[in-house]
C-alpha cells in the first residue's frame, strides 16, 4: 500500500538530475530556462502516473540509473529506450509500474537516445526551488543532482494497488505528425537575410550531433551558411532553438539553459517539439532541418499536448480509483 | 509611443519588439517602458521577456495564446497612455561596489589604460568617478550590463576569450561594461574584481538592481577584501 510520503534511496547514478519544467519566468531576470531537456518525455511520464499537474521527476543522461523505495509507490520510465526492470524483474516503458517498498528500480542501457525519465505518483519532492524549479542552473550552480545514497521525498496520496488484477495500459507515444525521424521543424531565423540564398543551405544537407553539447547549446557539425557582411550585431535576446553561426564549421543551437543574449546571427529556430527530439539525439547522429510555417509547428505542439492530455486523463482516473481517502475509509480493502 | 516598432516572431514560442525610432538612448526608453507595461498587465500568456538595448524578446505558450493574437496584445501594450503605467517611473536605485583593481583580478588594466592614453592610477579614478546606467540583464546570468567607460571609445575584446573567469569580475568591452555575476569564460577584458555577491538562487528576487539602477564603484586594496566578503548588492544600497 503507498502511504502518503516514503523515501526513493538512489543506488546507482552518474549523469542524473531532478528535473521539471523549469523557469520560463527567469528570462525577465536573464536566467535561462533550464528544465527537463525532453519536455514531452517528463510531461509524458507525470501523465502515465496520474499526476494532475507535472511534479519533479529523476532525468537520467546516457547512464544507468537505481533507485530504491522504502514504501510502494506507482512509477513510469519515459524517454529514450533503455532497459527497465523492478527487483530484477523485466518491466516496460511508457506504462504505469508499481514498485513495491524495499524494491530497487532500474533503467539501464540507454539507447536510441540520451536520456530517460523516472516519474512518481505524487512527485519527488524537499529539494530547493529556485524561481519555481528544482531543475539544475549549471551556470548558476543550482541544483539536485543525484548521487550514489542521495534520498528524496516521494509520492502523494495513499493508493491500494493490492485489488488490481491487471498492468496498467500501456501508452507508447505516436510517432509526431509532419516530420519524419531525425527532421527538426524549422523556422525563419531573423539574420538569414545576411547570408547567401538566405540561408538555405540549412535545408540541403544532414547535421551530425557533436559531443560538444550540454545544456546551453548542442553543436552541430554540417554546411554552415556563409554569411555576406561582417556588420556587428547589437546584443539581444535569443529564444530557445535559435540556430546560430558563430563562425567555424558548426552550428549552435541554443538549449534551454543558454545565456539569454549574444550577438551572432540566428539563421532558423528549431520549434519547440523538435527541441524534444534534438535533446534526444546521440553525439554521432544524423538531423536534417526542414522548414516549417508557424501554424505547422503550433500544430506540432498542440498534438504533444493532446497526445499528454488524453493519457494525463484516462490514468488520473485509474489512478484515482486506487485512492485510499483515510485509513479505515470506506474505500479501503479488508 | 512613436512610431517605428516591428514585432517579429522568433520561432513558435518567443517574438521580438524591436524599436527602431529615435536614437539609441530612447529605443532603449521605449524598450523599458513596453516592459514595464507588460510586468502592469501581468499576461498569463506571457512567461517572461527578455529585454536588452533595443529590442525585448517576449516569450509566449503556443498553446494558450495566438501568434496573431499576442501580436494584438503587443499593440495594445505599446499604445497605452505612458502615464499610466505605475511602474515606469521608479526612482533608481544607487549601488556602490568595492573594486581591486589591477594585479591578478584585473589582469587588462594596463592594457585598457594605454587604449584610453591614461596611466593606471588614472583609469582607476576615471572609472571609479561616475555612474553607470544598468541597461540590461546580461549573460552569464542576470549580469548588468551597463554603459562604457567614455563615450565613443570602443575597447577590443581579447581574440582567445579566457576559459573561466571568477565571479565579480569587473570587465569592459566595446562600448559596455559588466560585471560577472558567476564564474565564466571571458573574451571581455578585466579591470578589476569585486567581492560583492550579485546574485542568489536562494530567493526568487535573484538581484538587488535591475535595468535603469545606477552603479558605481570605488577603489580598495588586498588589504580590505576580507572584510567585503560575503556581503550582497543590497549592502551596498547608497
């Protein structure tokens, strides 16, 4: 039975943080963003465990991840593919998983791209918040970062999960509309007119991801548009996606922990959907920009959206069924 | 608001107001004063702005509001009667910071000395002598970013940018100047280091000054570092 609060124990961690949406608030004190690199995979998970509003979750990047609970909690694995097991036992991803207390959580094996999600029912909570967030600021200094014997609060409200007969649904994610695997939906960047062919030599060839990437900007190694004048740039503000040429052979695209302003000029922006993508893609891979209007990448962004909200949903309501109102309730088993 | 603004969007979550009217001194007005109207209309659609000398980067959620839509939002903020706008007219705040300057925390004074044609002791005193205007939140995180040391006089910056400077450095390229308000790499050249803590992640107010305070420094030796040590912008209010 989940009591109201346990304690999630990590075993085992390397690259892992506590991530959530972060603070979009921050830019009008020029602090980046920062948050869950893959926002629909921390959404995602926040929705398959029937938590109303997204709460803290572990994110792990390209390393293994242990976790044990010290009460029986409700869990789901999002993100890019990795091995999932619960007390040595197969489990699957995108689906709600009960860990029974004592039991250890594994996501090993990360593959097909950087990063997994560990969300809870109830949220893993007691970190500090800085503007609202417990995501990690590297430039700042700020953040949890999980350790080998770290322990955060976890979990919400009780839930008797010992009626159910049945796994919880599965709900792998659809495959997003209008893009095809590795095409990042771009915009106009407001600088192309300063390169030849307004830099259209973005859309004609493959970028390949570099391991010169974090979370300020991912470098990406391909035809770099050649720009015409060499006028300066009045620093300003550059949103999240902005793909700028800072001169060498590589591209720069701001991530959501960049520094708020620059001066090189900004060819595309990569929509926000695709962001999701990028922050998924293994130092070695391919992407291909494709150009986008605005209503297509709204429409990307709504049907993410949708695609959350209909699992948020449907397990809320499974998962409410589960709640234990009071000790000694009416709803609870005998 | 006189004419002359462009809003342009910058991808599916942010656009830009860029004011292009008047001269520098009052784009930049324009900028503070389309900031302070939007901090009075509190827009939920509106996750925050990034204001800088002529321009502000407004960012948006796609899903609970229209590009066409803010757009509208935007002329609506920017046609509103100035007086209006209760924020607008703050008194600035004043704050004056120790520097050390020279030696191993300035490593470039004499070389900015030599660009002014002044000797050490004398760029210490021109810069110590005035106030500079915070314009803007700068990067790394919530930097001030401020006016240079003397009208029209452009300072190049170092062609290898240093890896890592240390926090509170005080720097000054082109014609801005900064302090750091975090360690990071550097192409802006260093004058000087102050012991004042600028920033805090243990309160949601990150900084003590914002765009349209004043800075000012004054001069102390190796001697008197320790006893500035730990104290914030807010301890040296004037």
């Amino acid at each position: 039975m989940s009591s109201t609060s346990g304690t999630a124990t990590v075993v085992q961690a390397t690259f892992a943080a506590l991530q959530d949406a972060g603070r979009p608030a921050g830019a009008s004190w020029g602090i980046a963003a920062n948050g869950a690199p893959d926002q629909f995979a921390y959404h995602y998970g926040n929705a398959l465990v029937g938590n109303p509003t997204s709460l803290p979750s572990l994110e792990t990047t390209m390393t293994d991840l242990v976790v044990r609970f010290d009460v029986e909690v409700v869990v789901a694995v999002t993100g890019a593919r990795a091995e999932v097991t619960i007390g040595g036992l197969s489990a699957r991803m995108n689906q709600a998983l009960v860990v029974p207390a004592g039991w250890e959580l594994t996501v090993r094996d990360i593959r097909d791209g950087t990063r997994g999600y560990v969300s809870v029912f109830g949220g893993f909570h007691g970190a500090n918040t800085f503007l609202g967030s417990v995501s990690p600021d590297r430039t700042l200094g700020f953040g949890f970062d999980l350790t080998p014997g770290s322990t955060l609060s976890c979990g919400g409200d009780r839930l008797d999960t010992s009626g159910r007969r049945y796994a919880f649904p599965v709900f792998d994610p659809p495959r997003g509309p209008l893009l095809a695997e590795g095409e990042l939906g771009v915009l106009p960047g407001e600088n192309r007119d300063l390169f030849e062919d307004r830099a259209s030599e973005l859309f004609e060839d493959d970028y390949v991801m570099t391991d010169r990437t974090d979370a300020v900007g991912a470098r990406l190694e391909g035809r770099v548009p050649r720009r015409l004048d060499k006028g300066e740039i009045l620093s300003r503000a550059l949103p999240i996606g902005a793909v700028e040429v800072a001169g060498g052979k590589e591209l720069l695209v701001l991530n959501r922990g960049r520094g708020l302003s620059a001066g090189y000029p900004v060819v595309g922006v990569i929509c926000t959907a695709s962001m999701n993508v990028l922050s998924q893609a293994r130092p070695g891979t391919s992407v291909r920009f494709v150009p986008l209007t605005i209503a297509d990448a709204r429409r990307l962004r709504l049907r993410e959206a949708e695609v959350i909200e209909s699992v948020r949903e449907r397990m809320t309501t499974i998962i409410d069924s589960l709640r234990v109102t009071r000790p000694g309730g009416p709803r609870e088993r005998e | 608001m006189r004419n002359g603004v462009q809003i342009t969007s910058q991808g599916d979550a942010a656009v830009r107001v860029r004011f292009t009217g008047g001269g520098t001194e009052e784009r930049w007005q324009d900028v503070r004063r389309l900031v302070s109207r939007l901090e009075e209309l509190r827009l939920p659609a509106i996750s925050g702005v990034a204001a800088t000398y002529d321009s502000a980067l407004v960012e948006f959620d796609s899903l609970s509001v229209r590009l066409e839509d803010l757009e509208s939002l935007l002329r609506y903020a920017l046609a509103r009667d100035t007086r209006t706008a209760a924020t607008a007219d703050r008194e600035p705040r004043r704050f004056r910071v120790p520097v050390r300057y020279g030696g191993e925390p300035g490593p470039d004074l004499g070389m900015v000395a030599d660009h002014f044609g002044e000797t050490e002791e004398d760029l210490i005193a021109l810069h110590s002598a005035r106030w500079y205007l915070v314009r803007c939140f700068g990067a790394p995180a919530a930097s001030p970013m401020m006016d240079g040391l003397r009208d029209g006089v452009s300072v190049p910056r170092r062609g290898d940018p240093r890896v890592r400077v240390p926090e509170g450095s005080v720097a000054v390229a082109g014609v801005q100047s900064l302090i750091y308000s975090v360690p990071a790499p550097a192409g802006w050249r260093l004058i000087g280091r102050t012991p004042a803590v600028l920033v805090s992640t243990r309160h949601d107010e990150v900084c003590a000054y914002r765009p349209g305070d004043l800075l000012s420094y004054f001069p102390i030796g190796d001697g008197d570092w320790a006893s500035y040590e730990g104290l914030t912008m807010e301890d040296f209010r004037v």
